[in-house]
C-alpha cells in the first residue's frame, strides 16, 4: 500500500493555542517541569513599570542540553505511553508548547546544564512570515538582549532553565493591558499554585519529598492546606489503600466555621474578597504525584450539601495511572476509573457524619437526653423539620411551673410565635457563605443570677438537695453552654446554706 507523508501546516501552532489553558493552567504547566528537572527554587517574574510586557519562570533544576532543549520545544518530544518517573509531571509531551503559546505569541526557552547555555525560540510572526516550522536558535549576544534585566539576574550559572513568554496578546485579551489588571491576574495566580503545589512548598510529613521554593515577583506564594492537617480541631480518618491500585482515600473532617481562627482561614484560602466558602470546596481533591490536578467535586457520588460542608477526601494516584484516569493535557481535569470510583463511593458515604456531628454540636458539653436542649428539633414527614422550645428542658420547665395559670398560657403564646418566626431562610443564606456566628455567651453574673433563682425554686418548692440540683442542671442547657457552669450551680447552693 502506497503512503502519503502529510506535514502539518506551520499554522498548526496558532491552532493550538486554543486548547483552553488559562494563565493559571498555563503557568502550573510550566511549573511541573521545573519540579520534574528536581528544581528546589522555582522564580516566576512578571514586567513591572517602563518594561516590556513579559512573564518568565526560572528555576535552578538540572537543565537541559542542546540535544534535550531541541526535544523539549519539538511538539510532543515526549511518547505519553513511555513510563515515567514517579516524580515526572509532565504527561504528553505539549504542556511547555501549548501553555506558553495560549498566552503569548514568543516563547523563548533558555536552559544551562554543566555550565554550557542553550537559547531556542518560538515566534508565531516569524513561523507566519518564514511559512516554515523554523525554531530559532540564539546565540549568546542575542540572548542578552533577548532576556529582560531582572531576569538575567534570576538566570543560574550552572544548571537551570528558564521559560519567557513575549506579546501577550492572549493574556492581555482576558486579563486587560495595564500594569494593575496584570497585578490583579498575577495576585490570583499566587494563590492558585499555593494550593495546586501546596505539598511540593509544605510538604506533609509522610510525603518524602523535597520541598520547593515558589515565588512571584519574589513573594513566595501563599500557604495553603485544603484539609487543615496542622490544626489540633481537624479528624483525619484512616488512610486507605484501594486493592489492585496504588490509589490511596484519606478523609479529613474540618472544624466548625466558629472555631476557625484567621490564619486556618487563610490557609484554606477563605479570607474575605476571595468568595469561596466551605460550602465550595468540599469534595475529593485528586492529586498527581502530590500535585493537585482537581478539587470541590463530589463526582456525583455525594450531593453537595451544608451537611457536608465540612467534609474533604485526599486522593492519591501516581503518575503511572493517567490513561485510567483519563487526564486532560492540561492536567485541571481527570475522571476515576469505575475500580476507583467504586472505592470512592463506598469511602464517602460514611464520611458525612462526623461532618454533620462537627456542625450540630460543636463543642457543646450538653448530654444527648432529649430533655438537654432549649431547642428541640421536630423532624416532619417529607423531610422537613422546625424548632421548637423544649418545654421538657429542666430550665424551661422550672420557669413555666413558676408562673400563674395567666402567666402560662401566654408563655406558651408567645414561645409558639418564636418558633414560628425563626429566621431559617436568613440563617440558611448566612451559613452558606461561612458568615461566623457570636457563639452564645453568658457571664458568670448572668449565669449565677439565673441558678441562684433556680435553686430557692427546686430547694423550697420541690425538696431538691443541692447534689441532686447541681445533678440535674449541670449538662442541661443554658448552664451547660457556661464552661464553668457546674461550678456555678455548686456554688449557689453553699451560698443559700
């Protein structure tokens, strides 16, 4: 059978600048082979005031050669079915080309290994204007005058490679062309690889790898930990290993909103003006060989729900899994194979009750009798429920007994119209966006008054002892919401005596 060998036409390039990257896509792209050349310290500069427009990422990994820098700017210089290292992010051989070309219209790669520098570069007008898939190669002087100042300052003098994008006319599209919209594009960025390669610049202790160093315009980029790991109020639950897989589950069960301090707020990246909530960010948080790939989805096997809110699960695959995962070439999406989706189903649904637990209670030393509360929840048919005061609370029912026939039967009045005006939809709009909440508190003042009533009350009128009272009160609310609200009772009995 006779062949025809059909060359792509050269415009293929400005073909392929719509796969869809965005800046931060593109960038993390990048990124991955600054990690895979085993970079410890990994530079991302942009232009600042009387500059050309640019952005580079320099790193000091071990660098390539000619003959490699040649094989990483050939489109697919990679075969994607070859094994890799475990460490290898890359996956198909396009990311640097088709990252660096979605944003600009010159991509110049710089590389310097065992002292020896190799300059190449891609050039959308003069592919166009030479009609010729022509890689241009500069030499020393030229690369000079090529690299801006500050990054020739950044550039290592023995091993390191660095990737300049020049004519941003993509980015510029979407992000804006001044100084201060490229500000704001670069501000996003930061906290976006902060959570993308949080293990690489905060490696967990159980990893084993190295960590890395990643700045923007010398800032290094945000701390970031989806599932708060150094915080003492988060449960972890047991890591698990899915047979015939080297895949691993590991749930995390976050702290209550109130209970979150400013700085677990910002290593979630909740801080105010970024318009996440936890509602948001629940779901699996797929990683690649430590490097997340997708995060905040469920995969359909959990509805998203307040009453999940709180509920996070790590997955864990190595790079050697990507066909059965199905990976994009940008490597912001991948789809669990039915083996893994399996195991994913059975994991999450037992995660949501300590979720639940985390949010119903939270932290409350109240008992589990029904008579605890001041509030009851009356659970409806059709799965609807309501509040109600829970006239079986001690507290409550002390009061009522109090009170004339009169007095009685407008309490029930107006406790009938209290729960009929309890503001459900406005709390329910609050919560969805983690508003925070004053948790309840009642001074010792307060709380002492109200039991020094209550125990004349229960000692003259029901014979009650003072153990048998501080007994009766002390896990029932409201004193059980007081931290020292046994002390408090305990103490109002020996001042009556």
């Amino acid at each position: 059978m006779n062949g025809v060998t059909c060359t792509p036409d050269p415009s293929l390039l400005e073909s392929m600048r719509s796969v869809g990257y965005s800046l931060n896509t593109a960038v993390a792209d990048v990124v991955d082979n600054s990690i895979a050349a085993q970079a410890q310290q990994v530079s991302i500069r942009y232009f600042d005031y009387g500059e050309s427009p640019y952005i580079a990422i320099i790193d000091d990994g071990t660098g390539m050669d000619e003959h490699e820098a040649i094989s990483a700017m050939k489109l697919a210089g990679t075969d994607s079915s070859h094994e890799r290292r475990a460490n290898d992010l890359g996956r198909f051989g396009l990311g640097l080309k088709t990252a660096s070309l979605s944003q600009a219209r010159s991509l110049l790669l710089c590389s310097v290994k065992n002292g020896h520098q190799t300059t190449l570069r891609w050039d959308l007008d003069h592919v166009a204007a030479v009609r010729d898939w022509e890689l241009e190669v500069l030499n020393e002087q030229q690369t000079i005058r090529a690299l801006p100042t500050k990054v020739r300052d950044l550039m290592p003098s023995t091993h390191g490679t660095c990737v300049l994008w020049r004519n941003l006319d993509r980015l510029e599209t979407v992000a804006g062309d001044s100084l201060q919209d490229m500000d704001q594009a670069m501000s996003e960025l930061s906290d976006y690889l902060g959570l993308v390669f949080h293990r690489f610049t905060h490696p967990y202790p159980n990893d084993g790898i190295p960590k890395v160093e990643l700045t923007v315009n010398g800032m290094p980029v945000p701390k970031r930990d989806p599932f708060l790991t150094e915080s003492m109020a988060t449960q972890p639950q047991r890591l698990q290993r899915i047979p015939g897989t080297e895949a691993t589950l590991c749930g995390y069960t976050l702290p209550y909103p109130n209970k979150l301090t400013d700085e677990d707020k910002e290593t979630l990246g909740l801080t105010s003006g970024k318009r996440q909530t936890l509602s948001d960010t629940q779901g699996f948080y797929v990683y690649r060989a430590y490097r997340l790939i997708t995060w905040g989805s469920w995969y359909r096997l959990l509805p998203r729900k307040p009453g999940t809110k709180l509920s996070r699960v790590r997955v864990d695959i190595p790079n050697s899994m990507d066909d059965e995962w199905t990976l994009d070439i940008k490597k912001s999406r991948a789809t669990p194979p039915k083996v893994i989706r399996d195991a994913m189903k059975r994991y999450v649904s037992k995660l949501s009750t300590p979720s639940r637990k985390t949010q119903k209670w939270r932290g409350r030393k109240t008992s589990e009798e029904p008579e605890a509360r001041i509030w009851d929840v009356i659970n409806d048919r059709e799965g609807t429920f309501r509040y109600e005061i829970n006239e079986d609370n001690p507290y409550i029912m002390s009061f009522i007994s109090s009170l004339s026939d009169k007095q009685r039967r407008d309490f029930t009045e107006m406790m009938r119209i209290l729960a009929v005006a309890f503001p459900y939809d406005d709390m329910q709009a609050r919560i969805s966006v983690d508003q925070a909440n004053e948790e309840p508190h009642l001074a010792d003042d307060e709380i002492r008054g109200m039991a020094r009533e209550l125990w004349l009350f229960c000692n003259q009128h029901r014979g009650q002892s003072a153990e048998e009272f501080v007994n009766s009160f002390k896990d029932k609310e409201p004193f059980s919401l007081c931290k020292n609200g046994e002390d408090v009772l305990s103490e109002v009995t020996h001042d009556q005596r």
